[in-house]
C-alpha cells in the first residue's frame, strides 16, 4: 500500500519540479555561453548581471513554488474533502503521512542535484572545464568532499522544516483551533521555527554539528508523532 500512495503522490507533483528542472538547466545553457565578457565585449557584463538578477529571481520564486506545491498536496489530499475520504480508507495514517514526507524530501533532493547541475553545466559550457588539467582539478575538489556529512547536514533541517510546515496545515484543521482562528496555527508555527533556530544554534556552540543533527532528527519525530495523533483524533474535517 506505502508503495501505491507514493506513486500516486509522485505522480501528482511530477510536472511542476520536472517543469522547474528543466527550465533552471536551460537556463544555465544559455547563462553558459554569456559566462565570459572579455571574449563578447563590454555589453555581455549587463547581459550577465541581467541573467544574475533572473536566476536569483527564478531560485526564490522556484522555492516558494515547490513549498505551495509541497503545502497543497498534504493539504489536499489529508486535510480537505478528498482528505476526508483517504483518512477513511483501510489505510494506516502513518503511512499516508509517510508517503508525503518521502516525496517531499525526493524533489527536495531533486531540486539540490538541479542546482549543482546548473553550475556544472555553466562551468562546461564557459570553457571553464576546456582541459584536462581542469577536469582533474575539479574532480579531485569533488573526491574531497564529505558527501555524507553534506547530506545530513542539508537533509536534516528539510526533514524538520517539512514537518513542522505539515503540523503548521494540520493544527489548523483541528476542532480546537477551528473555534477560534486558523492563522493562530501559523502563529504557532511561526514561534516553534524561531525557538527550533534558536535550541539549534544553542546546541551548535555546545555540541557542535553532531548535537545539531540530533536536534533537528528529535524535533522531527516528535512533530510526526503529533501529526499522527492529530490526524486519528483531532481533525474536523467539512
């Protein structure tokens, strides 16, 4: 069953970051081939500063993008009438909240080895990469990287903040929060991010990045046994 619900959750959000990957890599094509101003003259800088300005441009709004489409399928699919209908399925909440959180952190993933082929692409096709001697150079950087160390570093804080903005949508929707105002979920969530920032860098300066992880992994769980709770008991749904 975890299988179907992540192929139907995969296939509900496929065309909106595949869209959002394709554009940022052709994109860095075209960024690419106006990398270097002293082959095309004075003019290609502005030309340069313009891309600069519509590629942070495309990078913000492409992050805000993936957070709605992130925000409406949980919503849509758990929290409104369609919500209603999948929560009465011989189906257990853990993995319909299971299922969102993988394909969530999936185009989260996605859209990281986007960016890094966005410079890639761009190096390659400046002429940044013309040699060997530039090959061996920037695979060696490459070999030289603690990858693992990476991944958990930039997974860790998506796997907490992805729950916490999935708590944010289902707090919201609780008979408790209904009675007053929704926007107090928010309210909410908006000092629990604060707090989370504030115990994070606390821990850091302790710690260090070992204590950090384990912060960020602790604060996960317990949002996703919350949601849980919420979700079998809590909910009101129209």
């Amino acid at each position: 069953m975890l299988l179907k619900l992540l192929k139907y959750d995969f296939l509900y959000s496929k065309n909106a970051f595949l869209g959002m990957g394709i554009m940022f890599l052709i994109f860095a094509v075209v960024f690419g081939l106006y990398q270097n101003p002293d082959q095309f003259g004075f003019g290609q800088i502005g030309v340069m500063v313009f891309f600069g300005i519509v590629f942070g441009a495309s990078t913000f709004g492409s992050i805000v993008f993936a957070v709605i489409i992130v925000a409406n399928n949980f919503h849509k699919n758990l929290l409104s009438e369609h919500g209603y209908l999948m929560l009465t399925l011989p189906v257990r909440k853990e993995f319909l909240l299971l299922s969102k959180v993988c394909i969530s952190i999936f185009w989260y993933n996605f859209m990281i080895l986007v960016a890094i082929g966005f410079f890639f692409i761009v190096a390659l096709v400046s002429g940044e990469l013309a040699n060997i001697q530039d090959w061996a150079e920037f695979l060696t950087n490459v070999l030289s990287i603690n990858w693992i160390q990476i991944y958990l570093d930039i997974n860790l804080p998506a796997f907490s903040g992805i729950a916490l903005l999935f708590f944010i949508l289902t707090l919201a929707r609780t008979k408790l929060v209904i009675k007053f105002n929704a926007f107090i979920a928010w309210v909410i969530g908006f000092v629990m991010f604060i707090v989370s920032i504030w115990i994070a860098n606390s821990i850091s300066e302790a710690f260090g990045a070992a204590g950090v992880r384990i912060w960020f992994i602790s604060m996960a769980v317990g949002l996703y046994i919350t949601i849980i709770y919420l979700l079998k008991n809590k909910l009101e749904l129209e």
